[in-house]
C-alpha cells in the first residue's frame, strides 16, 4: 500500500469522523475535503474542484427549482391533502402511503428529484397532522432509494451496470429486470419501518417545531373581539350597491351601519373569484361580500340594500379566499408619521389599498367609531387586504413594525393558477429523462428555466429557494472517488476481492459482493460506486466461471441501498436539514435496512440467475 493510498484513506476517515462528530458543519466537512486533496498533491486544483461542475450538482440545483414550482402552485399542497385524507391523521397509515407514492413515482424519475420534490409534501402532511416530520421523512429517504432498484432507468448506477455488461459483451439486462427485487425491497422496508425504523426515531417533535405557532387568521380576528361580527352577505338584483365602487360606497356604508368592508366572493363564468375590498371593485348583482358589521346592523342592511346573509365558507373554499385576502396585526414605530394622527386623516384604504379592521389601544381592542379615533405610539391596527399589500406596508419601516402574520401567510401559493403548467413540465422533464432525450441535467435545467419563465417560480426568489450547503457538500464529496482510482486504492480492493470469492459458496458470494458495494458507498455516491466495483465484480464473476448478470445485478442493488450515512446518498443529505437527522439517526435506521435488502436480493438473484 501506498502513501497515496494511505493520505487519501487518512483523508476519508477524517471526514467519516467529522461526520459522525457532527462538527463542523457538513458543508464545511465538504470544502475541508477538497482542500486536504490539494493540499496534499493526490489532485490537481481541477481535479479537487470538479465536483462544482459536477452533472450530479446541476440536477440538484435545478430540481430545487422545480421542487419550488410544484410548491408555489400548490400541486405539492394537493398532493398531500390527498395523502392525509387517505392517512386519516394516522401515522402506520401515512408512512405507508408515503413509502409507496415514492416508490411508485421513483421507478421512472431520478431520486434526488423525487426526493426534492416530496420533501415539501411531507412537510405538509406533519404540518396538518401534528406528526413529527423526523418519523415521516426517514421513511420518505428509504421509499426514494429503494425506487432507484424498479427499473433501469431509476437509477445511474443501473445504467452504468448496464452500460458495463453490454461493453463487456454480455446479455444486458432489461428494462424491468430490477422490477421483482425492487417491489421485494420496497414491502421489506415498509413493514421495517411500521415495525422497528420509525421507534428507533425520536416522538418528540424538535423545539423550533414544539414551540409556539402563529396564529392563524381566526386567532387575530378573535384577539379582537371581531368573531360575531363578522358575516357573509349577497347582493341581489335591485340592490343600490350594485354598479357602484368601493371608493363610492364604503364610507356610506360605514356611516349609515358601521360597516367595515373587507373583500368580494365574484362568481364569472362558472368560477369563483376572491378579492380584497380595493377602492376601485364594484358591486355587481350575485357578489358576496366580507363584512364585519354588528348583528343588529347587518339585519338593517338586509332590509334596505336588498341583501341577504349566507353561511359561512366550507374549509376549502376558505382556504382559497385566504390565498387573495390576508390579515396582519401591525404596530406603529416611535417616529411613525401616524402618530397623533386620525384614520380618516390617514387615508389608509386609498393610500395602501388596506382596511383597518380594529385598533387596539391601550391594550384594549376597537372595533367601532374607529375613524376618529387619535393613534398613539405602542398602537396595533389589525389590517386586511392583499397579501402584496400587507408586505410592502411592512416595508415602510420608519412607520410601522409588522407584528404578526397569520400561518396562513406560509401557506399562501403565489402561482395557484399555474398548477397545469407546473404538472406539464413536470412531466415533460420525466418524458425527457425515461427516452434520454437529454442528459438528465440538461432535462432538469430546461424545467427550471420553464418554471421561471412560466411564472411558476418568481425570478426574484430564484438562488433563495436552492439549498446551497447541500450543493456544496455533494461536490466537495464527489472527488474522493476520483482520489480512490487515481492512487489505485481500487484496484487494490478489486484484487482482495477475486482472491476472497474463489473460496465461498454462491450465497456468501453475492453477499460480499453486496457488501463490498454497500462498503465503499458508504463514502462516496452511488453513481461512482458503481463505476468503481461494478467492473471488478464482473470481472471477478468472469474468473470464477458464475453469472456476470447476478453479479451485476447485486452491485447495483447495493448500490441504491445506500441508507447508512448522510453522504451515502443525495437523498440522504437532501432530508437531513428538514428532518433535523444526526449522523446516528442513518446508522440506527440505516444499517438493518441495509441488511435485509441484502437478504432480499440474494435470495431473488439466486432464483433469478441460477449459477
């Protein structure tokens, strides 16, 4: 063994333990590999530093757009409406629904985007259930790894065994020929994790998660004293509000009932539209209209106004109204210019597009007479209108700091609208990546440059919603397996190899095979493992007169199995922030999963490829 051989293992080691440590953190571990590379002479700065440019790093990047796109037009949010209400709020039932939509979806698209991509639907699923995300995205990783072992396609380390077996001159194999270990693996792993994996996992949920929420929009009309007064009422034909704007009516409105007007229910064409009260909306016959009124009052305005009270909106209808009318709870500065001064002297709704709903002073809710009503430091208006709205009058700082938004501010979905186009690029991307139309970073590249272009995903948020750290640690990885080659470390391990085999029975065969694979992926990405062992595994099947396809097909199942460490695997790194994991999390979880996939796959490579 060489002293290359012996500074590149010192310098995987180092990093193995600074993982397991914790400390620094992983991104950094990243650039400290790349450095300690070129410190030490075993790469050029070019070689040390490819991993930036890396295809593996482009994919990521872009699918991190996509991902947002699916978010922002709410398909992630419907997707995991569907899972919850599937779910029933119980946990066996949502990590096995879960398991399998990824495992489904998987078979046909690279992991790390489907990982990407589901990550914020699970999210969304804890968020509605109350459920530990910890408990739900591990179960998300396994599901997305074991996908890459359905198809040929599922995966690159199975188009690169493949690639192998054909260059070698042997039968490749087929497109499903993965298909029966893969459905084996993914029933072996949901019933691991329902049974043992999620236990192993902490109930608790993590302290930023555990502590207080925001409120949601009831929660501050309640804080106000707002609830009773609040209603729904139609406009019917003959009405004297109809063909009159807000700008005309509003003050009327609000001197004859004391009425505060806050947004429109417009039913065009068979649709329904929700709108914030602007000065510039008018009345037409069937709108409905938000108010918040007195009881008595509202009767009176029935029988003047030809209008009638309706009940309230269902959840889902709400939900939507929401997306166009916020509220928000502001508070004025010490040197705000409102001080001392009077709504009516403010000129709120024509200057920011906003109603004050009420005014708590003193802290004592307002909800009536408010109009003359002299504002004071330490003042909070409880403001509805357009979400845009509400942020840029948080912009004015010098007059207003923005105290709470709702939750439902974090629910909101920019591009609601463009869902179908979201779902088309989506599966435009999966088309191009199924028939390599394109080099799958290429394919991914277009989607989020679709996304953007599209509207789906706003340009002005573009490098916010990347993972930047994630990118970071996968290059600063990605070189050690140029390092292990380069010294001849593998080749090394492909002599150790051919010389242990020759003596085994098949059974134990295949397993090492497997777990050499297993071995070296655990420190490296699967895609260079299989570059790595898959030709010393064929090799060695070749010397030893057994099948060079079960052999293959053992490598590659390895390869996908990567649960046992964050830098096993994208889809490890890409659920390690979100799910707050610890190195031990992965090898608690990891390293059983790990062999009863290996128990799986000899068992059906045996039957499959008898030799």
């Amino acid at each position: 063994m060489t002293d290359r051989i012996l500074i590149v293992l010192g310098i995987l080691a180092g990093a193995i333990g600074l993982f397991a440590w914790g400390r620094p953190r992983a991104d950094i571990v990243g650039i400290l590999v790349v450095l300690a590379l070129m410190s030490s002479g075993i790469l050029t700065p070019g070689e040390a530093l490819a991993g930036f440019g890396s295809p593996v790093v482009i994919l990521i990047a872009a699918i991190f757009v996509v991902s947002e796109g699916l978010v922002n037009t709410g398909v992630a949010q419907r997707l995991g409406n569907a899972v919850v209400k599937a779910g029933h709020g119980n946990e066996t039932r949502l990590v096995t629904l879960i398991m399998l939509l990824a495992g489904g979806i998987g078979s046909v698209m690279n992991s790390s985007a489907i990982a990407a991509m589901l990550i914020p639907v699970v999210q969304t699923i804890a968020d509605k259930t109350g459920l530990n995300p910890k408990r739900l995205l591990m179960p998300l990783c396994i599901a997305v790894m074991i996908s890459g072992m359905m198809t040929l396609i599922a995966s690159s380390p199975n188009i690169i065994i493949e690639n192998i077996l054909r260059a070698r001159g042997h039968t490749p194999l087929g497109f499903f020929s993965w298909t029966p270990i893969g459905v084996a693996a993914l029933a072996v792993g949901i019933l691991f994790m329902l049974l043992v994996g999620r236990n192993l996992l902490s109930k608790r949920l993590t302290a930023e998660r555990a502590g207080i929420t925001s409120p949601n929009t009831r929660d501050l009309i309640s804080s106000y004293n707002l609830e009773n007064r609040w209603h729904r009422v139609r406009v019917e034909a003959g009405s004297d509000l109809i063909d009159r704007s807000v700008a005309q009516m509003q003050q009327p409105l609000y001197n004859q009932f004391g009425l505060i007007l806050v947004g429109f229910e417009k039913h065009l064409n068979g649709k329904t539209r929700f709108l914030p009260a602007l000065p510039e909306t008018v009345f037409e016959n069937d709108d409905i209209i938000f108010v918040l009124v007195g009881e008595e009052q509202v009767q009176e305005l029935v029988k003047t106004s030809r209008c009638f009270v309706v009940p309230p909106l269902e959840e889902r209808q709400r939900s939507e109204a929401l997306q166009e009318i916020g509220v928000a709870e502001v508070m004025l500065s010490p040197e705000s210019k409102w001080i001392g001064n009077t709504l009516s002297d403010l000129e709120v709704h024509s200057r920011y597009h906003l109603t004050v709903l009420a005014i708590r002073h003193r802290s004592k809710p307002l909800t009536e007479n408010m109009e003359g009503q002299t504002l004071d430091f330490g003042d909070t208006l409880l403001v509805a209108g357009n979400w845009a709205d509400l942020n840029r009058l948080g912009d004015e700082r010098e007059n207003f700091v923005l105290l709470t938004l709702p939750a439902e501010y974090q629910e909101r979905l920019p591009a609601r609208r463009k869902a179908p186009v979201a779902v088309g690029i989506v599966i435009t991307m999966v088309v191009i990546m199924v028939f390599s139309f394109l080099p799958n970073a290429a394919a991914a590249l277009i989607a989020a440059l679709a996304m953007i272009a599209s509207g789906c995903v706003r340009l002005n948020t573009f490098y916010r919603v990347i993972s930047w750290s994630t990118l970071v640690l996968i290059a600063g990885m990605l070189p050690l397996a140029t390092a292990l080659t380069k010294t001849g470390a593998t080749t090394l391990m492909a002599g150790g190899l051919v010389k242990t085999l020759g003596s085994l029975a098949p059974s134990l065969m295949l397993g090492v095979v497997f777990l050499v694979t297993a071995l070296v992926g655990l420190f490296i990405s699967n895609s260079a493992t299989a570059v790595l062992i898959a030709p010393v595994a064929i090799e060695a099947a070749e010397a030893l007169h057994v099948s060079p396809q079960a052999f293959a097909m053992t490598v590659a199942i390895a390869c996908s199995a990567a649960y046992v460490t964050p830098v096993s695997s994208p889809t490890n790194m890409l659920v390690m922030e979100p799910g707050g994991y610890v190195f031990g999390d992965y090898v608690k979880v990891g390293l059983p999963m790990l062999l009863l996939t290996m128990l799986v796959t000899v068992v059906l490579v045996k039957v499959i490829y008898p030799f």
